[in-house]
C-alpha cells in the first residue's frame, strides 16, 4: 500500500526551531513513532509499504534525521497550501494498484491495530478514521445524511453553529483508492475559510460520485491526539510513558510507581524486576531476572545481569553488569565498563572502559579508567587511576587478589602482579612485583621538643 505521512507544517506553536516532527516523545521524534506505526500496518496488512513522507518546514533537517532509512521517499510541499495540496505533492510516487493511507507526522499515537481495522472497512472505498470527542473544537466535523451516511467534512472555520454541535470529528486519517484520489485532489479547490485546498473535500467529491464513504471510528480518543504545543506534547509523553509502564507491569515488573518511571528506548525484564521511583531508561537497556533498581537511577544502553542491585542516584551508561553485582548509591558508570558477576562499585566511584573481573571491589570515591583488574581485588576508598597524560591515554593492567590501599594513585601505563599489596597513599607506576607489599610514601618523622607557636601576647 501507499503511505503518505503529512509533515510540512510550521508547529509555529512549539517555540522551537526543531522542526515539529522532530521534537521528542519517549526519546525518538514524533515522525519515528508514526513510520514504526506505517511500516507495522503494511506488514498487518501483508503489503509492502511505499511510504512518501511531505516535509516542508524544516525539510533538509527532517530529511537528514531519517537519511539512513532507505524505505523512505521524500518529497517537498513549498509553499504549504493545505492538507490537500500536501498529498497532491505526493501522488507522482503513488502506485494506483495499491490503496493510499494518510497519516499525520504529529499524530504518533495511533495505534497499528486501528489502521489495520480503517484500511479492513474501507475495503476499496474512501475510509476514514473518526472519533467523538467531548470537546470538538477545532477539528473538522463529520457530516451525515439522514440515512446515517458519511456526506462531508466541513472544517470548524467553515461551519455553522448547528454544525459545531457536532461531536464526531475527523481525525485527519484516511484511505483512498489511489486512481479515485488523483482525480479528487487535482478537483479541489481553495475556496473556503482559510483559502486552503483541503484534504477533507475528497469525501463530499466520493458522494458527488455516488460512491460510499466509510466512517471507521477510533475505540480511544487519545490515538488521535496531536502535537500543537509543548502542553500537548507533554500531556502525550504521560501517555505514552503509561502504556510503557502498563507492558512492564504485565510482563512482571513490580514498579514502585508506574507514573513515575521513564522509558525512552528499549527496556528489556527478566523474572521479578523491582524498579523504584524516578528512573530514566534510554536506549536499549536490558534487566535480569531479580534485579532491583533503587530510586532516581539513569540508565542507558546498559545491560544488568540477574540478581543485581542497583542503589539509588547512580547513573549508568554503556555498562555491562554481571549477576549479583552491587552498584551504588552514588555510582557512574561510563561506556565500556565491563564487571563481572559480584563486581562491588560503591558511592561515588567512576568507571570508565575498565574490566572488572569477578569479586572485585572499588566501593568508595574511586576513579578507575582504562583499565583490566583481576578477580576479588580490592581498590581501596580515594584511588585514581591516573590514565591520562595530558596527550595521550594509558591502560593499567592489576592482576587478581590486588589490595590497592586508600587514597593511592596508579599512574598508567602500570602493570601490578597478582597478590600485591599496594600501602595507602602510594603513587606507583611501570612494574610493580606480586605476592609483596609495594609502599610509595615518605615515612612519618616524629619531631622530639617542637612546640607549638603560641600567640603573642
Ligand atoms: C486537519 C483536518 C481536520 C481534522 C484535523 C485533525 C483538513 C483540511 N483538516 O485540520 O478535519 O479534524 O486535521 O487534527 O485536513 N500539513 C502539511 N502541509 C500543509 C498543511 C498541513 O503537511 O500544507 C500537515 C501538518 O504538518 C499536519 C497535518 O498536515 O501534520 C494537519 O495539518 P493541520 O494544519 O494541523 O490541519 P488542521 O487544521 O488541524
Ligand atoms: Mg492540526
């Protein structure tokens, strides 16, 4: 089937110089959540999707965000005359073997099963998608004959006061007959409220032809919301945050509150996941059976192995946990941490393209980075490792069962053996031996007969 996506419009509303279609709902642009939508209900539909996306505010930045997807057609509407002069811009790449769905760039909430259901009862007549609303204004109203039928859609400028009594309004959201579409839309004309050619005349052109109009309505009134403003934006991001939140649940998760959790990405559960106030997902993170996820935690492109306990206010990004590891309160961790099943990371310790492996423990006001560290070693509470040389970056390798003591500095590139004891306060760097105590710090001298100054009187 075709698929045109209107997105041409200014969204002068949104105060923004992102272009509309491009503002973010649960991390990704408006106009991505819709192609997900069109690509899903061609695949229902069993057809393949030739999908023309009509951009004209902000074309060359809409083009250039979704320039990787080879599935897209492009094509300009300069200047913006109308819903029906957008997809009159469309129709030189529409295949008339096929049926046409319109669909919004800033309507990215209807869900694939009602446009599966619209493009079923249209079958090959001109469908389109309606809802009741409580409060109409501003959309255009659906006008029936007395036998019930679709006859018009007069848009609320246009209307009369009877007319905006009306409660059932169009969505915007329609199938047509490609071959019947052409003719309709090189038909229409601007003579009407707002001198623009709209789309919505097509239907009262079907009726002039005696051709049947289906009225397909939406079950749920908040698939047809659009995005005009930053309220209506954020009033869709609760939406879509709540439908998240509810597929958590239902696959197991206990949220502590499902209003208060953001998914802005890929969230993938095991088995009993706990997930506390407060907490960003982003990008593809995936959680283990049992893992719990204290409050006020960001994690992104993140993987968490089972059992694992994540302390409130820890920030995760590019990490790779094993299982039973604890991490935080107060833990960064940055791309290419690596730790292993019973990795400890405490509060305010950064670890940054480092592996550690199984037991290791860095539990305080740490800094680990560029580095391999063995098996149940211990860092102890003030460590850095001193990775950078002001030009370039070194890598520390630390064996297995190491003791670094408190507040010691490893200059990279350093190389520590298995077993070494590194004293408190050290600065080491090159080679230092296993299996023996390594201690890089001026000894203590006691002063016999110092005084302390006393003040002058
Ligand atoms: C349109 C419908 C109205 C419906 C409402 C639902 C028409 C004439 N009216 O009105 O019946 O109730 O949507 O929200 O169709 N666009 C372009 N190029 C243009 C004009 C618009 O690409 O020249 C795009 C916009 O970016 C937007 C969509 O089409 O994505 C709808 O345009 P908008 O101006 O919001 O139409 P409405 O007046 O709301
Ligand atoms: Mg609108």
């Amino acid at each position: 089937m075709n698929i045109v996506i209107l997105a041409a419009g200014q969204g002068k509303r949104m105060r923004s110089a992102l272009p509309k279609v491009l503002q973010p709902l649960a991390g990704r642009p408006l106009l991505a959540h819709v192609l997900d939508t069109a690509r899903a209900t061609a695949r229902q539909c069993k057809s393949e999707a030739q999908i023309v996306v009509v951009v004209g505010h902000g074309a060359d930045a809409v083009r250039a965000a979704f320039a990787a997807q080879a599935d897209l057609r492009f094509v300009d509407q300069q200047p913006q005359l109308g819903t029906g002069h957008a997809v009159l811009q469309a129709l030189p790449w529409l295949r008339e073997d096929a049926p046409t769905l319109v669909l919004y760039g800033d309507v990215p909430l209807v869900r694939t099963q009602t446009l599966v259901g619209l493009v079923e009862a249209a079958a090959h007549h001109l469908g389109v998608l309606t809802v009741r609303m409580v409060n109409p204004s501003g959309y255009g109203r659906i006008l029936r004959d007395v036998a019930g039928h679709v006859r018009s859609i007069v848009e609320e400028r246009d209307a009369d006061a009877a007319q905006r009594g009306i409660d059932e309004v169009n969505t915007g959201i329609l199938v047509a007959p490609t071959g019947r579409l052409k003719h309709w839309l090189t038909g229409l004309s601007n003579a009407n409220a707002q001198g623009e050619y709209y789309l919505t005349d097509v239907v009262a052109a079907a009726r002039s032809e005696g051709l049947t109009v289906v009225a397909s309505p939406a079950a749920d009134a908040d698939e047809t919301l659009g995005v005009n403003s930053k309220a209506q934006l954020a009033h869709l991001e609760r939406i879509v945050q709540r439908r998240s939140a509810d597929a958590l649940m239902d696959a197991g998760a206990t949220l502590v509150d499902p209003a208060r959790i953001d998914v802005r990405g890929d969230l993938t559960i095991g088995m009993d996941v706990y997930i506390d106030v407060g907490c960003v997902f982003e990008g593809l993170v995936s959680l283990g059976d049992r893992v719990r996820v204290g409050p006020h935690c960001v994690l992104r492109d993140t993987a968490v192995g089972a059992g694992t306990v994540v302390h409130a206010f820890s920030h995760l990004d590019g990490a790779r946990i094993g299982a039973d590891a604890i991490i935080g309160p107060y833990a960064r961790l940055r791309p290419g941490a690596q730790l292993d099943d019973e990795v400890h990371i405490g509060n305010f310790v950064e670890v940054k393209a480092s592996h550690l492996e199984r037991g290791t423990k860095a539990n305080h006001l740490a800094y680990v980075g560029d580095a391999h560290v063995g098996a149940r070693s211990n860092v102890g509470a003030g460590t850095i490792f001193a990775n950078y040389d002001g030009a370039n970056k070194h890598r520390a390798e630390v064996g297995a069962n190491v003791h670094v003591g408190s507040n010691s500095v490893l200059v990279a590139p350093v190389r520590i053996g298995a077993g070494a004891t590194i004293g408190a306060g050290s600065t080491v760097s090159g080679e230092v031996p296993g299996e023996k105590l390594t201690v890089a710090r001026a000894r203590a001298v006691t002063i016999e007969g110092w005084q302390r100054p006393a003040k002058k009187r």
